[in-house]
C-alpha cells in the first residue's frame, strides 16, 4: 500500500461553473488525492463555492487571496503548501477542464522515473482540440522560443498540466522566482533543468474550456517574453 501523498492544486479566477466539475473528475481518477484551491477574489464566486464544497470534503482545501495576483504567485502558494504539508507529489491542471483529470494515473506513471512529468501537447499521442490559428501559433511561437533561450528539451514548456515531486521542489529557492504570470510556467522548468531534474512527457488531449472566457492575452505573451530573455541572461 503507498504512502505517497498528492497533492491537485487548481488556481482560480471566474471558474465557479467548471470548478464542480473539476472536483468530481478529480475524484474519480484519484480518489487518495487531496485538492487545493487557490482563488483570486473571483467576481462570480468562485471562492465561495469553493468554501462551501470543502465544508463538505476534508479532502478539499481553499486558499483565499485578496485580488488577482497572477498565476505565478499562485503557483507558488501552491509549492509552498505541498512542501509545508509534507506532499510526496503535486500535480497542477487549468481549472476550466481544459486539462481532463483523466490524465492524472499516467502523469503519475512518470514519477518512477522523472521530478517532473509534463502532460504535453506536442508528442506522439498529444493534441488540441478547440483552438483558432492565432491560439496555436502563439503557443507554438512561445515553446520554440523558451526552448532555444533556455535550453529546455521538453517539447510543452508552456502548458500548466504537470505533477512535480515535492522533494524537488523544496530545493529550489521560491523567492528567486521573477514570473508572477504565464511564464512562470517556463521559468519552473528553466529553474529545475538547473537544479538537475529529470524530465518527461506524456501525451494529454488539450480540450478548450466550456465555460466562461481565456484569462491569455498578447499582454501575457509579451510579458513571457522579457522573463524568458531575463532568464537567459541571468549568470548561471
């Protein structure tokens, strides 16, 4: 019988009609995993909905932040509540069911042989289903990008669906991080290639959200930018 503690973080901003249903295939595809929910003040009352369901489930966390913040900073509320709770793992998924929790056991099959396992797009298996040319190019643009600037081998650098080995990430130092939005999703990868992580990928069907609308922008993507080139010319 494993002892291995997970950990499912989902930050929210406006997910009050996907975030039910999150849960419920969060439960059923790792029923031993417990939730944390990180929300940002949500408008539509996310963050009550969310209190209301843990009354319900202690299995179900809420972290209450007073604005929205950035998915940076949320991710790293996240980190530091998986390394102060003890976690074995953490895996992270987009709160808009874009990233089916039916990938969890497969990101988990990875831990056998990597600290941090990517459920990606861009390999044999993976794929998105939804998008607009405009959305595939800029992700496609950004990848390419982050992996030339920051010498990453990991073919989805951009994507948020990933289960990290909480044992790792208490050797980085969370207070160098600079990103505090979408790009830190390359820079935790940039970070762990320099602590030595091993590193895999497995395929997830990308599915685009079925309420309410995408918080990516040009300004995001822009923003990725200058902390990809930041980080590349930071010294070793």
């Amino acid at each position: 019988m494993t002892t291995d503690r997970l950990l499912v973080s989902l930050c929210t901003y406006n997910e009050r009609e996907n975030l039910p249903l999150m849960i419920a295939e969060i439960g059923r595809f790792a029923p031993h995993a417990e939730i944390l929910v990180i929300d940002d003040n949500s408008p539509d009352g996310t963050g009550a909905a969310a209190a209301e369901f843990a009354r319900e489930n202690p299995q179900l966390h809420v972290l209450h932040r007073p604005g929205k913040l950035g998915l940076g900073t949320a991710m790293l509320a996240a980190f530091r509540f998986a390394i102060d709770h003890d976690f074995t793992y953490l895996i992270n998924l987009d709160a808009d069911l874009s990233h089916p929790p039916r990938h969890i056991p497969e990101l988990l099959a990875c831990m056998d042989r990597a600290d941090v396992a990517i459920g990606s797009r861009y390999v044999v298996g993976g794929g998105v289903v939804g998008w607009g040319l405009r959305r595939h190019f800029m992700s496609r643009a950004l990848n390419l990008y982050a992996r030339w600037l920051l010498r990453l081998k990991t073919r989805d650098n951009t994507g948020s669906y990933r289960c990290y080995r909480v044992a790792r990430l208490r050797q980085l130092d969370l207070s160098q991080f600079v990103a505090r939005g979408y790009a830190f999703q390359e820079e935790v990868l940039f970070r762990c290639r320099r602590l030595g992580c091993r590193f895999e990928e497995t395929p997830i069907i990308f599915e685009d959200r079925r309420f309410g609308t995408s918080k990516i922008n040009l300004r995001e993507a822009a923003a990725a930018l200058w902390v990809i080139a930041r980080l590349a010319l930071a010294p070793a």
